[in-house]
C-alpha cells in the first residue's frame, strides 16, 4: 500500500463526500469556502483549509484518514462488505460513488460501526496466506457462543495460556463479530505486550512514557465446514491453544485440530451474481464465452434446526440461473438473501459455437467450501481460465507464487 498522504484524498473524494465527512465531525467550515469550485480548485482549498485547524484537530483528522486510505483498497471495500449485515443498501451507494477512497470515507460517515468492523477483517485477511497463518479442521459444526461469560472465559483461558511464567497476568480482550459474505465467524484477540518507553514529540518538546501495547491474533471459524484459520505470530504454541480453547468455550466442544491442505472456496460471495469485478482483466470475448451462470447451488442453515436446501435450474444455457429462479420463487424467503450459507455451487460456461449449426460446449465448475473442486480433472487451458475467474470473484484464494509476487 502506497503512504498516507491527505492531499491524495483531497483529490480522489469529491466536494459532496467531503462535507458530509467534515459536517459529521462538527468541524465549523467558513461560509466563504467555495464547495462547488472546479475539481484542481477545490482539492488545494480544502488541503489549504485542513493546515488551518489547530494541530490537536489536524492530528485528529490525519489519523483518522490514515483508517480512510487503508480500507480504500479492493480488498478493504471486499471487508465492508463482509463486515455489513446490510451489504444491498451499501453496494446501492457503492455504485453511485466514484472510487474507493470515496467509498472508504462514505461508511466511515455513514456506517461507523462497519467500518470498524471492516478494519479488523481486513488484519485478518492480509495474514491469510502468509507466514503467521494457519488453517486447520476441527469437525465441529457448532453454533458460537456470544454469551459475555463464554467469552470473559475464552479471555481468562488466553490470558493464563499466553502470559509468562513469571510475572504478572497478561490482559487480554476478545471480540466476536460475523464475516457476511464468508460465512465465517471472527475471534479477534488482543493480548497485552511486553511493556514499551514510547519517545514521542510533544509540542516543541519531546517525552518518554511506558506504554502497554496489544499484540494480535485473529481465528475465523466457518461452521459450514469446520474449517478454523488462525493468523498471529508465535507458531504452533499460539495457534493450537487459540483453536483448542475457543472451540472448548465458544463451541462447547473438545475439538483435535487437524491440518487442511487445500485452500476453501469463499461461495457465499456468489450469491451477488458472477459479474467480473472492476479491476478484472479477463476479456470473455476473447476466450469465446457467451454466458456465466450459477447453475445449482447447495444452501445451509446457519440458525438451529440445521438443515441443507438444494436449488438448481435446467441445463439449457437460455435458462435462467439460481440466483433469478430462487427471487423469482421465494420473494422475501429467498435463500439468497437468508440466514444460509452457501456449501456446494455448480457454475455453468457457455461457449459460442465454433461451427454454425453446431452448440456450443460447456465447462462446469463444481465446487464445496471444504476446497474440494474438479479443477484438477480439467484440461490446462480450462483449469488456468476456471482459476482466474474464481479470484476475480474472490471465491478463491491467491496462489503461492502470486503471494509470493507481492510480499
């Protein structure tokens, strides 16, 4: 991510957002302030503006912003959504807004609880796939506790586990919140560090002071599968006893982590359409298909009593797909739009012909949260293409090398 620099939200967010944005925090603006000047105009007066406030205000804004560019990327726009239990109403502004950074600044306004949310998502997906990270199988498909006594437990078990032999009790803190469109369930954990002589500046001075800072780890849970993934610093003996003692408070279960080998599929983000995203450089034309469609999907419960719903469509390509068929059908039930968890889809590419006369051919994608597809009994050429098109729906998860590639 490039540094922070305000000028680069000053011109990327227009006038509008940055009103709402200065209004929300009582910040008086001179009348004089010229809201509907010409785009370069009005970036320079409003930098101008903001080295005017007083530098307690300024420092207030500044980090604040910091929070702005940071969620204002791909991945941090894919954490609001997964952080909001009301992603229709956000994407319906999300298409009337002009980029990230505007996005970014408009739920910060409008959703601040989502956006806080969306911040400690986001930590926890930029570990996925790195060196603190681990994923592993506990074959439970238990609801989570969100009692406060569960989870005061989970923080004393922590505390106890995670703090040295000798010497004081470690604090720890626990929160719990729901990844939508994962189907997942995040424990964010924050344990106190050993403690730090901050040297800052103050004024025209400068102080030392002890600080006492968190440390933190991070577990989502998918109940769908019982897949757990685990990101924090500290190996083996951080990771299981973070597995073990939430499934024993939260799950009420004595769980055996097992290692997972292949990457899970996120399928809950199908259920908004197989539209390529913004950023995508795939070029369908190119690769001569003439539709995507989701054909059939398997939906589980995620409230007691647990159950699974099968919806499919006919094979023909001119029919219509799940999504269509199950609104169309369930109206306010639709399956889609509830407490449901996608656990299997099937999705359909429809190829033109290479003859007149002739159909064309399809290549289905079948795939189970658990990570368990048929990519591998496909050709190379349909494999690579059946990839890129699962990460740019961001169902999957970026590969090895492409990790490696922007480490």
């Amino acid at each position: 991510m490039t540094a922070f620099n305000p000028r680069h939200l000053a011109r990327q967010v227009p006038a509008a957002t940055w009103q709402a944005y200065l209004s929300s925090r009582s910040i008086a603006i001179p009348e004089s302030f010229d809201w509907n000047a010409e785009e370069k105009a009005f970036s320079d007066a409003l930098i101008a503006l903001l080295e005017e406030f007083e530098p307690d205000q300024q420092a207030l804004l500044h980090a604040e912003l910091r929070h702005v560019h940071a969620l204002a990327t791909q991945k941090g726009i894919d954490a609001i959504l997964n952080a909001s239990d009301n992603d229709a109403a956000i994407r319906e502004d999300f298409g009337k807004l002009r980029n990230h950074d505007e996005r970014a600044m408009w739920v910060l306004v409008n959703w601040p609880q989502t956006f806080m949310t969306a911040e400690a998502l986001l930590q926890f997906d930029l570990g996925v796939g790195k060196r603190s990270w681990k994923r592993q199988a506990i074959k439970v498909t238990e609801p989570v506790s969100r009692e406060a006594a569960d989870i005061e437990g989970l923080q004393a078990a922590l505390s106890e586990v995670l703090s040295k032999r000798k010497g004081p009790r470690r604090a720890c803190h626990v929160d719990v919140c729901d990844r939508h469109l994962d189907g997942g369930v995040q424990i964010s954990v924050y344990v106190e560090d050993d403690p730090n002589d901050l040297v800052e500046f103050v004024e025209e001075g400068m102080r030392r002071r002890t600080t006492r800072p968190a440390t933190n780890l991070a577990l989502v849970y998918f109940p769908a599968s019982g897949i757990v993934d685990t990101v924090g610093r500290g190996g083996a003996k951080v990771h299981q006893p973070l597995v073990t003692l939430f499934a024993r408070h939260l799950l009420k279960q004595e769980v055996k982590p097992e290692a997972v080998k292949q990457p899970m599929f996120y399928l809950n983000r199908l259920r908004h359409g197989l539209d390529l995203p913004e950023d995508s450089d795939i070029d369908l034309a190119a690769h001569g298909i003439d539709r995507i469609r989701l054909r059939r999907a398997r939906l589980r419960s995620t409230r007691a009593p647990i159950c699974d719903f099968w919806v499919g469509v006919p094979a023909d390509q001119a029919e219509h797909c799940v999504l269509a068929a199950s609104s169309a059908h369930l109206k306010d039930h639709d399956l889609f739009r509830g407490p449901f968890n996608i656990v299997e889809a099937l999705i359909s590419i429809y190829f033109a012909p290479a003859e007149v006369g002739k159909r064309g051919r399809v290549l289905n994608i079948d795939l189970k949260q658990s990570g368990i597809s048929n990519l591998q009994d496909m050709g190379e050429e349909d494999a690579n293409l059946a990839e890129r098109l699962l990460r740019a729906w961001r169902v999957s998860e970026p590969t090895e090398v492409e990790l490696a590639l922007v480490a």
